[in-house]
C-alpha cells in the first residue's frame, strides 16, 4: 500500500515507487564479512571518538559498495546534529553525478541533549542512507524513495550487519 503522498507524483515518479515498494530484502554481498566494521562503529561510539567513527563508518561503507559492485561513498561523521522546529536530521545522502563520490553524512550527538546516539540508532541511520545509494547505483531508480520495500530492504541488511556483528537482530536479546 503507498504511503500518502504517492498520489502527488508523477505518473514516471510512481513507476519508480512501485518498482522500489515491490523489491524485499537486502542480504550481504558475497564475501563480505563486516562484523569487524560494525564493532568497531559501536567502539568508536562508546568511546565517544568521532575520527574512529568515521574511519569505521568508512570502512563499512567500502567493503559493503565493493560487495556490491557499485561506486565508492564518502563518509562524514559530524559532532551534534542540526535541529528546526521540523526535528532532528540524523543522516543526509547527497548523491553526486557531477563530482563523485556520493556523500554521507552521520551526526554522532542528539540535538537537544548533545548525547551520543545509541548504537542500533546510529547503525540503522547509516544503513538508511547506504540504500539510498543502492537504490540508484545497485537497482538503477531514477528516484530514491521511503517505500515499505525501501524499509524492508533497510531492515533486511541492518539485521544482517548486526547478526555479522554478534548483536542481537530486532532488538532481540
């Protein structure tokens, strides 16, 4: 079923929701082994490291576009994230036809209380953005969209880098 604002597309732009709500999950690539990266993520985090978050979240981002088979990702970890009266933004994909890389960009501190973000929060926030590049360089949409296969797919692959991780998939302990 579309989310609400299917109805306000185009009929090309509702092409490219249908095709993107009807692909379901998201394994691994084939020889990908990135529970090292994620633990590293969740280190970085505790230790409250924002360079070793970064090289993390870059390494990740590497071997899960390698896998993949699709061009490379910059990485950006921020301190605080930015906050309007419309929330805070947690991550930000910036894909770039003209000066590739694509970009990524993670905040590591809530707004309000400048704490760092727990772990599946930041994990799941980082995956969100990496299918929004898979979505245009792996799936080839013209557009990225919030469908429920997007979310599937998002979902899919954040249990699978957890599960590589040793954590615990859904929230499971």
């Amino acid at each position: 079923m579309p989310f609400a604002y299917y109805a306000k597309l185009s009929p090309a732009s509702q092409r490219t929701y249908r095709k993107s709500d009807g692909m379901g999950n998201l394994a691994l690539p084939d020889g990908v082994a990135p529970g090292a990266h994620v633990v590293a993520i969740r280190d970085a985090l505790t230790r409250d490291d924002r360079a070793g978050l970064q090289a993390a979240c870059q390494a990740l981002a590497a071997a899960l576009t390698q896998g993949y088979g699709v061009p490379p990702l910059r990485i950006k970890v921020l301190a605080q994230r930015p906050s309007d009266e419309s929330g805070d933004l947690h991550g930000l994909y910036e894909p770039d036809d003209e000066n590739p890389p694509a970009r990524i960009t993670l905040w590591m501190r809530t707004a309000a209380l400048r704490k760092v973000v727990a772990f599946r929060t930041f994990m799941r926030t980082l995956v969100h953005e990496v299918c929004h590049h898979l979505d245009y360089e792996l799936f080839k949409l013209e557009e990225t969209f919030h469908t429920e296969g997007f979310y599937k797919r998002e979902s899919s692959l954040a249990n699978a880098l957890f599960a590589a991780a040793g954590e615990p998939v859904n929230g499971a302990r």
